[in-house]
C-alpha cells in the first residue's frame, strides 16, 4: 500500500521509510512479507529501513551492533601476550645480573691502583739504563739544553748504528690496565734518515718487530714531541714492564746526536667515572678515579635503576591488571596501554628489532659491524659498571637535559607571558604556581594527546633533535654504522621519557645495556647463555609487528598535529531535503487512532527480546564511533532547523546545550 505522507509503497503497520502508520480500512489477514535484513529488536520482524514495518521501531534507536568476531585478534592477543611474558622473564635476568653485580665491581673498585715512570724530566742522571745494541753507541747525560734543563742523549757513529735506553717499571692492581707514552725529541749532526722505535714489554732487548711506535725522522731537528703513544695492548696483566726508547740510523754522514727529554709513561686500572655533554659529540667535563667517589656513583646509579622499577610496577599495577584481564580481542587495549613497563617492553623489542634487522643486513652486504666491547673474564666488572651507567646517565644526558629542560624553559616562557597579559600577573600567589608547573615537563611523563598543539611540535622537535645526537654520539665508539640504529633507539626512549617520565627511558635502555649479564658474571655456564639468546632472538622477532605498530601510530599521530595547523574551511551549505512525494487519496490522510491489532494467528509469534540488535537503554548516551552528518555554520549565520541524524526526525527537546530527538531519544 502507498503511505499516506512520503508515497512510499509497503506492506505492514508503520511505513519503513518515515515512520507514518498506515492507513488500514481492515486488519490484514496475513502477516506482511518483511524484507531481508535484521531483526526488529522490539517485535523481531526483519526489514530493510528506516523503521520497523510492524511495531514503528526507530532503526536509529538501536545500539551499535558489535563487530563480527575476527579470527585474527586473539592470535595476536596471544602473541602479545607470550611476547611481553619472555621480556619480563628476560628483564628479571637483568636486574638479576645488577644484583649480582656489586660482588664483582665494588672488589675491583678497591683494588685499582695506577702509577707512571720515574725519572721522566731527567731531572737527574739516574734510573735509565743505556744499552748499545751491538754497536759503538754511547750514552751521556746533559745537564742543561733540554725541554727544560736535563736531558740524556746517546751518540751514533754513523750509518747502521743504534742504540736504546730502557727502565723497568711494576704493574699491579685491578684489570683492565691502560697506560700511554709521550716524550720529547731532538736529533742534531749529520742525520739524513732514521727510525725513533719505542717498545713495551716483559722483556729488557727491544725487539723491532714488537715495538708499539715506530716514528721516522730525516736530518736534524729541534725538541718535539712525538704526542700521546698508547700502550694498551702491552699492558694486560699485572707483573714487571720494560719501557725502552731506542734510535737506528738509515742513513748519515757523519755522528748523530739523539737526545731524549720528559720520557713519562703512565698506566692506571681503565675504569672510573667520567662525565660529559652532548655538544653534539661527548665533551668531557669530569673524570675521576677516586675510589669513595667511584663507589658511591656506582649504589647511586643502582639503586636508582631498582626505585624506579619497583615504582612504575606499584604505580600502574591496577593498569596492567585492567590489560591483562581485557577481552581476548582486545589487542588494542593492550598496545594502547597506560602500563610504563608494558610500554618499555614494546619499545624495547621494537628498537631490538630494528638493530638487529641492521646488523643482518649489513652482514648480507659483506660489512662488519664495529663494536667496542669485548668482555673477557678482566674486564667483566667495568661493562658492568659501563653499562649501568649509561642506562641513567646517558638518559639524564640526552632525554631530560637535551629534551625536558628546553620544554620546561619554553613553559615557563609561555605562562608567564599568559600571566603578565591576563588579570593575575600581580604576583599572586596562583600565579607563582601556575608558572612553577612548567618544570613539570623537565622529568617527562606529562605528554599527553590532549595536550595542546603547541607542545606536541616542540615534543616532536626535540624529540628528533635529541635522538640526532644520540645516534651520532655513538660513531667514535662503534662506527657510522651505528648512528641509524642509535637514533631509532633515541626515538623510543624518547617516548617514552615523554609519555612515562624519565625513569621509563632509563628502564628501558638498562634493559637493552644489560642483556646477557649473568653469562659475563659467569652464573649458569654455556646453558644460560642458550637460553638467554634464543629468548633474545624470539623477542627481536617480536618486536618487527611492535615497530610497525608504532611506526603507524607516530604517523597518524603526526598528521594528526599537522591536521590542526591547517586553516579552517567552511562548512558546506547543506541543501534543504528532498520534498516527499504527492499523498494518495485515502479516506483519512492521518489515522486519529492506531489501527487495531491483527486477530489472533494472523502474525507471527513475536520472538524474545534477546535478539542481535539491542535496543538502546540510556537515549542520552552517545556511542564513541558516532559521527554526526550535519556541520553547524559558522557563527553569525542564521539559524538552520533541526534533523536528528539517527532517524531524520525534526523535533527536539532542547536540554544542556543539547538536542533530544522527540522520537527516537536520542542526544545529537
């Protein structure tokens, strides 16, 4: 039959098209053939439209219906799941190896010793011993004409002549051992060419072909210095040393004089605690081996890896617990999660990922990654230390100096201008408060998504710049190979400075510094050592849909902020809507009454309530994937009437500042 109102042709009660009820002379003697689509959750007649053909239902009073359930999200509930498991078992055996660490480094610690050559400004003649290596040199001492005063020289005959001066010195105390040399030189008579060889060893005969230094010289010169000559690789045990310095002559014409000035070499345990700046590579700044002050750095910077870590456990426990008890689909629950350790967990085996993704690469290309460490049974306890220490310090460095700070001092900037403008900028008290906030940001962990605009794009800049820095802060050490890799793992310690604090950032990277530190403590053999690797390669694997995760995420994020900058545009103007069509004559346009119900087994049962749609119990209520289809005009334009964008209706309860829909209930 034609509706009454709109034209359109149905079967049943209430039009689906706009709700009118139909205009019956005589109660039908069959149900109506309702069209395939879903069911009514009032009377459970199925139709395709705006209302239900049978009881006038408003299809917009309907709750949103929920997804289909996807295969897909509980496997990656359970991956998740596994995945953050293996990192918490893998980061127990970091704090682990931390716990275990102080009976290797505070021993170490008070057994370092360090000590150079005597005798090293000639002051005297004494303590240097001349040997002629086979020839007819010989030495002499001067007592005046050095660099300053006394100096010792040896005299060459002529070509093929040689000669060298050596003095034994003690090693002792903690390993490793690092030891330099440096000393000045002059060489006077009719020198055309020759070799200054200076040598390390255990032995006093220098030999040619293990000496450290090999420095050629052609004709006479005045006192230089030959500059720093390192002896790392000589030194490696403790026990008695030979420094000797010796000449050979290539070539001359006549008596050569070498003449030898502030031979020093100095040796000392390679640890201690060293303090630097970004500038953009590390400036040192502080660097000291006294043993109070190394040992108190060293409880400082664990005990502070151990608070924080008890800390974020206590504080987001009910967060994690909320996660892990979420339905099993939802995975986006879990990777959106508040939680600071599970947070740390998904950075860490994204960076993980990433750099080990390079490595392989590298690896296929036929280049050899450079790395400066090289843990041996020796050096164990100052990796340890090293390692540790980089986790808190080089976060403090990069994260809260080079990212926190700017922010705090931009804050604060931008608050006391908002003071100074507005009504309070008296020196009130509130107003005191107010600009003291902006040091919130110098600890991190205040970022978040409703923040202002303004603040994301600084985050976003020094997030970049700082991560910059990082990377190239670890060339002199491991190579340009690294300075990618370094940025990245910038990039994730710097969220999560911003979105956790700082103490997340340093979590997060003692993680990643300390992996395998039970096998350099030598605690569960070559087993541990298995294990501890393969759960490292499966959490590196982990970490792949972890990186892509993210890498969406900063991208929408990012759009989002670029979003905001763009200049308003106007609201297109909405066209009136589509005239109904002409009524069909009938004998009463609009029943006054609803028409009667049909006689007893003319319908079909009316099924339960439980149905797949579900009516909507709170009409207030606004469903979070809502978007409304009308855009309000900008402000000065007249008025445009009411249309609820659930079921089209125009009437409306004001109530709030918001609209009520007289038909469905529905809030727009």
């Amino acid at each position: 039959m034609p509706c009454a109102r709109c034209g359109e042709i149905f079967e049943g009660r209430f039009c689906p098209r706009c709700g009118a009820p139909a205009p019956m002379t005589s109660p039908p003697s069959a149900a109506p053939q309702g069209q395939v689509g879903w069911p009514c959750p009032r009377c459970g007649t199925l139709f395709a439209g705006n209302f239900c053909p049978r009881c006038g239902l408003p299809r917009g009073a309907w709750a949103p219906r929920p997804a289909p359930a996807s295969s897909a999200r509980p496997i990656l509930t359970i991956l998740w799941t596994l995945a953050i498991a293996g990192f918490v078992l893998f980061a127990i055996t970091d704090f682990a190896g931390l716990a275990v660490s102080p009976s290797l480094v505070v021993p170490n610690i008070q057994g370092m010793r360090s000590d150079q050559t005597v005798n090293s400004g000639m002051d005297f003649n004494g303590n240097w011993t001349f040997d002629q290596w086979g020839t007819a040199s010989s030495p002499s001492y001067q007592a005046s004409g050095g660099n300053p005063d006394g100096f010792i020289e040896m005299t060459l005959f002529g070509t093929g002549d040689r000669g060298y001066f050596w003095q034994a010195f003690n090693v002792s105390g903690s390993r490793p051992y690092t030891g330099a040399l440096r000393l000045d030189v002059r060489t006077a008579g009719a020198l055309t060419s020759g070799r200054l060889l200076i040598s390390v060893d255990s032995s006093p005969i220098l030999d040619p072909t293990t000496a450290v230094a090999i420095v050629p010289y052609s004709g006479p010169t005045g006192w230089t210095s030959t500059g720093r000559v390192s002896v790392d690789p000589k030194i490696v045990a403790p026990g008695q040393y030979y420094l000797k310095v010796g000449f050979w002559v290539d070539g001359a014409t006549g008596a050569v004089d070498v003449g030898l000035d502030n031979v020093r070499l100095t040796w000392t345990t390679d640890a201690g605690v060293v303090l630097y700046v970004p500038a953009p590579l590390p400036l040192v700044v502080f660097v000291s081996q006294d043993k109070s002050v190394f040992l108190s750095y060293y409880a400082l910077i664990a005990a502070a890896i151990f608070l924080f870590g008890g800390f974020y456990a206590v504080r987001d426990r009910r967060e994690t617990l909320r996660v892990l008890k979420a339905p099993i689909e939802a995975i986006g629950t879990r990777l959106r999660s508040r939680s600071a350790w599970i947070a740390i967990g998904q950075v860490w085996m994204a960076v993980t990922f990433f750099q080990v993704a390079v490595i392989f690469v590298l690896g296929l290309i036929g280049f050899e990654p450079t790395t400066p460490i090289n843990i041996t049974q020796d050096n164990a306890w100052v990796f340890l230390f090293d390692l540790a220490n980089a986790g808190v310090y080089e976060e403090l460095v990069f994260r809260l100096l080079l990212i926190g700070l700017p922010m705090a001092i931009g804050s604060a900037i931008v608050r006391i201008i908002e003071v100074s403008r507005s009504s309070g900028g008296n020196g009130t008290g509130s107003a005191g408060r107010y600009i003291a906030g902006a040091w919130r940001y110098l600890f991190g962990g205040v970022l978040r998504r409703e923040s202002s605009k303004e603040a994301h794009v600084a985050a976003w800049a020094f997030l970049v710049a700082s991560s910059a820095i990082f990377g190239l802060a670890h060339a002199p050490g491991w190579g340009y190979w690294k300075v990618i890799p370094g940025m990245v793992a910038g990039l994730g310690f710097g969220y999560l400075f911003l979105r956790h604090g700082v103490g997340a950032g340093i979590l997060a990277h003692f993680v990643n510094d300390y992996a395998l530190s039970l096998s350099y403590e030598g605690i569960g053999g070559v087993g541990l050592e298995v294990v501890l690797t393969l759960l490292f390669v499966g959490l590196a694997i982990a970490g792949a849909g972890f990186l892509v995760w993210y890498a969406i995420d900063a991208w929408r994020h990012l759009s989002t902020l670029l979003a905001k900058f763009r200049p308003p545009t106007r609201a297109a103007v909405q066209p009136p809507p589509t005239p109904f069509a002409a009524p069909s004559p009938s004998p009463y346009p609009v029943p006054p009454t609803p028409s009667p119900g049909p006689p007893a087994g003319a319908w079909s049962p009316i099924p339960p309530v439980a149905s797949p749609g579900i009516a909507l119990r709170e009409p207030g209520r606004i469903p979070r994937d809502y978007t409304p289809s009308y855009v309000p005009p900008p402000y000065g334009y007249p008025p445009v009437r009411f249309q609820c964008p659930f079921c089209g209706w125009v009437e409306a309860r004001y109530d709030a500042g918001r609209f009520t829909c007289t038909r469905c209930g529905r809030t727009a």
